[in-house]
C-alpha cells in the first residue's frame, strides 16, 4: 500500500455521501506497498479502507472486487466491497481513478507467526480455494509466467553477471516445468497469489481476515500456498525453511483440501516459482520505481536469498493418507 494519488477531505466527505457510510472523522494515508494509494477513512459509523487503482484498469477491476464479494458472501473473512447507494456499483472512481471503498477487518498483522498462526492461514486459504471453486468469473494471474518472461529483459541489465545467469536458469526452468503435463494436471481456481504475513490479519490466534487481492487470478492452488510458505514458513534473515512452520500450515491446509499427485511432485518447483515471481516484482520495482507520496521499495535480494534456499535445500511432500474433509 501507498500514496500516489493524494485524496482531499472534500473529496472523502463527497464519496462518502454517495456510499451513506457516515460523516468522516479522519482520512489517513497507509504508508507501504506498492501498487495502489490506500487510505484508511474512519466515520461516524464504522471504519473503511479506500483503494485507488493505479494500475489495473476497469476491465480487470470486477475480477478481483467481485472474488471478494463471492467470499465474503461464502463466510470466508475477506473485505467487503461497499455499493454506490443509487447505483449499486462496486467499482467506484475517486479522483479519476478507479477506486473501491471496503470494511476494515479487526485485528493486526502477525509477522512473526508460530506455528498455530501458520496453520491458520492453511486451514483458511484451504476453505478458501474450495471457496472460489463456483466463481464464474475468470481472469489469468497477471503476474504470471507471461509477465516473468517480459519483464525478465527489462530488469536484466541492472544486475550483475552471476545474478543474471541465475534469473535466466531459473526462468528457463519455469517455463519448462509450466508446459509439462503434470502442470497442467494441477488443480487450478481463483487465487490471492500475495498472501504476505502483512496481508492477513489476527487478534491473538484468531485469525480475523485476508486482505489485499488485487494480485489475485486464476492460477494453480499449489502456486498460491507456495506462495505463503515462502514468506510465513521461512528464517527471514537467511530465506531457509522453517520446517515446524511449513508442517502447521501444510497440514491444516490438507485437513481441508488434501493435495494431488501432481502437487506433490512438483512441490518445490512451485516453491521456487513463487520466489521467482517475487524476486521479479522487487527488482522492477526497485530499478524501475514510480513516484509516490509514500514510498518504501522492498529488497530485491530477499526473495534471491529464498529461491537459492530452495535450489540448495529441496523440499519434498510424501504420500499420505487422505484426512476427510
């Protein structure tokens, strides 16, 4: 989250009007992130969250916005996009930028999750993929392979040598594992595909709520919990796999959905995929950075140091015996 489009009081009083969510106490811009301006704006009856959509454009807009509603509506603890009261518009525009306003989750982020948090989020991100299973909606994971291999040349040539033969291997492999037939055996749906530990929220170990999907897609439910075990499931300092962590989650996640054949077979591929898509996505923005009124770029080599981690130290699922939903 950040502020590249500054939002006026006026102009919160005027949305706020149209949406009847009360009289503005504080509008408050949300320093970090990297995509979209953010705000929190608290009323007389309630607290919000007001997106501005920097870069994703009103056609790939009601994905997302309409994924949240389908969940939220499904009992998964997601944001719940607020209707222009004369409309009934979801999809709002602010500044002339498309915008969405949504109810702020109780709680707090936990970074630094034990092992009962990490099963938390695989329990939930479980229910959430069957969840998703009827979205009739459909729309590619935008920051899919396709992206790596166009952005890839972009970034290349801020990077050392040494740097750049590992991008290049690491892409090579993706792209091959990505046309192998035990891809495309792996179950796919709607994902959140930026399941950070900032983007879930607690009160103590209750986890209260996911949050932030505008990088959500279709793509494999195996990308998206390699996603997570890369950030919640890790030593952060060296990028190595935190195992009592990765084990919480993996099996509370298939307590609920147990994983295929395929997923298992390409378990670390995927894990790899998901630290190379964010390692990508960190050296674009940190080479390639946009202005903005808040700004933090996130280190580049953090996500190198975790893709090496799963090319020095594979991680591998046994068979087991299915749990019972």
């Amino acid at each position: 989250m950040a502020v590249f489009t500054q939002v006026s009081e006026k102009d919160a009083r005027e949305l706020l009007r149209r949406m009847s969510l009360g009289s503005l106490k504080e509008l408050r811009g949300i320093q970090g992130g990297i995509e979209n301006t953010n705000y929190f704006l608290t009323t007389d009856q309630g607290e919000w969250v007001l997106t501005l959509f920097e870069r994703l454009s009103d056609e790939q807009l009601p994905f997302y916005l309409h994924l949240m509603k389908h969940l939220a509506q499904a009992g998964i603890p997601v944001p719940d996009p607020q209707a222009e009261t004369r409309s009934g518009d979801i999809l709002l525009h602010v500044c002339g930028k498309p915008a969405a306003i949504v109810n702020r989750l109780a709680g707090k982020s936990q970074l630094q999750p034990a092992p009962v948090h990490c099963a938390a989020v695989g329990d939930m991100l479980a229910r959430m993929h069957l969840a998703g299973r009827d979205y009739a909606r459909q729309q590619p994971n935008l920051r899919g392979l396709p992206w790596w291999n166009a952005t890839v040349p972009t970034v290349l040539p801020h990077l050392d040598e040494a740097t750049r033969e590992l991008l290049r291997a690491e892409l090579a492999y993706q792209n091959h594992v990505a046309a192998s037939s035990s891809h495309a055996a792996l179950p796919r749906g709607p994902v959140h595909a930026d399941l950070f530990r900032d983007n879930v929220m607690f009160e103590g170990e209750q986890l209260t709520g996911f949050f932030d999907f505008y990088f959500a897609g279709v793509d494999t439910w195996l990308f998206d919990l390699a996603v997570c075990l890369n950030d919640w499931c890790i030593d952060h300092a060296t990028g190595a796999h935190d195992a009592p962590c990765a084990q919480a989650m993996i099996d509370a996640y298939q307590a609920v959905r147990e994983l295929t054949g395929a997923e298992r077979e390409l378990f670390n591929a995927m894990l790899r995929a998901g630290a190379l898509r964010f390692w990508i996505s960190r050296l674009w923005d940190f080479y390639l950075p946009r202005e903005a009124a808040l700004l933090t770029p996130h280190d580049p080599t953090h996500f190198e140091r975790v893709l090496r981690q799963r090319l020095a130290h594979p991680v591998a699922l046994a068979d087991r015996q299915a749990v019972p939903c």
